[in-house]
C-alpha cells in the first residue's frame, strides 16, 4: 500500500499520496528495459531543475521541450507549416499568437505533440544502459501521457515564485491546464518546490531510491 513520505521541519517537501487500490503500472523488470518516469509540473515550478537532478541520481533523461525547440529549428516538414500558417518559425512571436487563440493554439499543438510524443517514445524504446530513463513532460496529463510511463513525479510551487521565475504571463498561460490538485491526486510523487537545490536533490534521491527498489506511490 502506500505510503506517506513525510519529512521534518526544513527538509526537503514532498509526498506520495493517499492509500488506496490502484495496482502498480509498474510491469517489465529491470533486466527487460529501464523504468520509465515522467516528471511533469505547471510553468515555473522546476521541472527542469529536477530532471537535472534525476541526471545527477544516474537517470539517463530527455526534455520534450527540448525536442519542441529542435521541432522548431530543424524539421522540415514543421517550419514549413509553421511558415505557411504564421509567416515565422520564431517559437516567441508564434506563442503570442496562440495563447490568445484557442483555435489557433488547437492547431499548433496537433502539429507538435504526436511529433513529440514520438520522438521521447523512441528514446525510450532505444535507451539502455540505465535503470531509470526520465522524461521531462510538460503536458503530460493534458495529452493523456501519463499512461506511457511507469511512474509520475509531479513538481509544483506556489504562484508567486513561479511567476518569479517564469514571468507576468504564468497565470493566462496556466488557465487551460489541469489544476495541480488533481494532477497530486494522480501522481506518484509530489514535490513542493519553494526551497532550495539541496532539498530537491535530496528529494530526487529519495524517489530514484523507492524507484530502484522497485516501490512508488502504486508500490507493494
């Protein structure tokens, strides 16, 4: 069943949540291919930060907005649509268009996201020599990802200190996402991030660890 990872004044901040009936996702073994985690999170909160860590922890990882910025850049066939709908492959001037248009903003992520979800589906296929492979997904829930993955790390932060770190424009940008309480409600693992690396790390530690031995928030 699971378990609450419950910590002492100023350590690390995190949780894996309520008990209750959920079987594991968890089915390979470690000798079959690595386990695969997604680290996902509201604009601001550090994802990248943690997949950092997850890298850190020996976790071999890819971000996909990496993969979006290489979309971006150097496939052929996504410039030119993005030059025939929007005159510029500029990801900045195209995002203002589209975050204020939902018709448009429908467009661009149907052009994105199957690209994206194919290209981390083929790291996973390929990567090897690690026990964990970490994928940093923002949109994981929204696009229904999370069911590719054998675990979930949810990082969140207050909103003041996410628009410190990303901006005025957090709160517009966030509307159409999932609330972060429903997103704790199913993820394996929580992380409250409004402290400092150390902390994270620490709780990055403690989740590899829990994931190496096999146990998560679905764990025995």
């Amino acid at each position: 069943r699971r378990s609450a990872l419950r910590s002492p004044r100023r350590s690390p901040r995190w949780r894996s949540w309520r008990p209750g009936p959920r079987p594991s996702r968890w089915r390979p073994t470690l000798a079959t291919r690595p386990r695969r985690v997604a680290v996902t999170g509201g604009i601001g909160a550090g994802k990248s930060e943690a997949l950092a860590a997850f890298r850190r922890q020996g976790a071999a990882v890819l971000s996909a907005d990496e993969i979006v910025h290489r979309l971006y850049a150097c496939d052929r066939e996504v410039r030119e649509a993005l030059l025939a709908r929007y005159g510029t492959t500029d990801r900045s001037r195209i995002g203002a268009i589209v975050f204020s248009d939902p018709d448009e903003l429908a467009w661009l992520e149907g052009l994105i996201h199957p690209r994206v979800r194919r290209e981390y589906l083929a790291w996973l296929e390929a990567v090897a020599d690690t026990d964990l492979a970490v994928v940093e997904v923002p949109l994981l829930y929204e696009t229904g990802a999370e069911r590719l993955f054998d675990a979930v790390v949810l990082v969140t932060a207050p909103e003041e200190v996410r628009r410190q770190r990303a901006g005025a424009w957090v709160e517009e940008r966030s509307r159409r996402l999932i609330p972060d309480e429903e997103k704790a409600r199913r993820a394996d693992f929580v992380y409250l991030n409004e402290g400092t690396l150390e902390e994270l790390d620490a709780f990055v530690a403690e989740v590899a660890r829990r994931l190496r031995a096999g146990t998560s928030r679905r764990g025995r």
